[in-house]
C-alpha cells in the first residue's frame, strides 16, 4: 500500500481535493482534524495549551480557534510551541489509522509537511495551487476573517513556488469541474503506481 501526502496553502482546497479522493474510495484522513481533536479531547494537550496561553484558551470545553490563532499567527516562537504539542499527536493518530487501512494508496491532508521536512514519510506528495486571490477570498467566506488575517497565516507557510520543486503531483484548483477530472485521473495514475 502506497501513502500520499496532501499540501497546500491556506484556502488553495485542499479539504475539497481529499474529499474527491475520498468520493472515489480512497480511504483519506486529515491531519488538521486528528490535530483539532487532540487540542480538544487529550487532556495533557489541553492542560499544555491553557499553561501556554491562558485560561481563554478553551470555552466551555472547546478549542477557542480564533484566540489561539490571535496568539500564535504573528509569533513563530508560540506557533513553534503549539505545533511541538499537537503535531506528535496527530502524527500517531495518523500511524494508527494508516495501519488499519486496505486500499492501494491513500491520502494525508498535511498542510505543513514541507514546513515540517516531513515528506520523505510518504511515497509521494500531492500540491494542490490556487491563485492568491481565489485563496484569500475562500478563506474570508470560511472563517470569517480579514484579509490580513489570513496574510499573516500564510506568512507562516511555505508560498507554493517554494513547494513546488519538491512536489510529486500537482492539482490546479480553479473550477470544481476541472479539479474533479485532475482527481480523476491522478487517481488512476495511483492505482497503476
């Protein structure tokens, strides 16, 4: 069984590609995800995260997301701190279900496995590109956040021509149309692989 990551900047749509995948029988899993559920259900992280930025960290038992990007997108030092909590988490989470997988690949949304030098784990890497303002304008619409916001996330990542280089496959994500025949067919590519 082969193991492909999946990347992205902020709002290029990613979500949307792994959910193709998925569609098409691909057993897929999202590392944002197991990581949001380690910041709200594993009480040591819990415990770490409200010691490194305060009690308003959580609100009524659930991640208070705004707060901690406030706290961490502007300051690598914290988002350093916050990734050295979750990322190990998520990473076992992801060991864990990849075991119990049958399928002849599957998918890792990894939006930071560049960042992380993390991509030599996988058998290739998937790099989904938007163009800049489609992306912001996403992300505006999904979190409900300011342009600059969002510029200071993705000062935090790596711009898609540094990524590029080191990418396997890429997914050009402009209409839905034309992004499902891409996943069409690099899905047929995989199976053959």
């Amino acid at each position: 069984m082969k193991h492909y990551a999946l990347t992205g900047g902020i709002g290029s749509g990613k979500s949307t590609v792994l959910a193709l995948f998925n569609e098409l029988g691909v057993p897929t899993f999202a590392a944002d995800d197991s990581a949001k559920m380690a910041m709200e259900k594993d009480a040591s992280i819990r415990t770490k995260i409200t010691e490194l930025f305060g009690e308003a960290s959580y609100i009524k038992g659930k991640l208070n997301r705004p707060f901690i990007a406030a706290q961490v997108f502007g300051n690598q030092e914290k988002l350093q701190q916050l990734n050295d909590l979750v990322h190990p988490a998520a990473r076992a989470a992801y060991t864990n279900w990849q075991q119990a997988q049958d399928a002849p690949y599957t998918i890792y949304e990894f939006p930071l496995v560049f960042e992380l030098g993390e991509q030599d784990r996988f058998d290739g890497v998937i790099l989904v590109v938007s163009p800049e303002a489609s992306r912001i304008q996403r992300v505006k619409i999904r979190d409900g956040i300011t342009e600059e916001a969002i510029r200071k996330r993705m000062m935090h990542q790596w711009t898609d021509e540094q990524k590029q280089p080191l990418t396997d496959m890429l997914i050009y994500n402009n209409t839905i149309e034309e992004t499902t025949d891409q996943v069409r067919k690099l899905h047929l590519q995989l199976l053959q692989a």
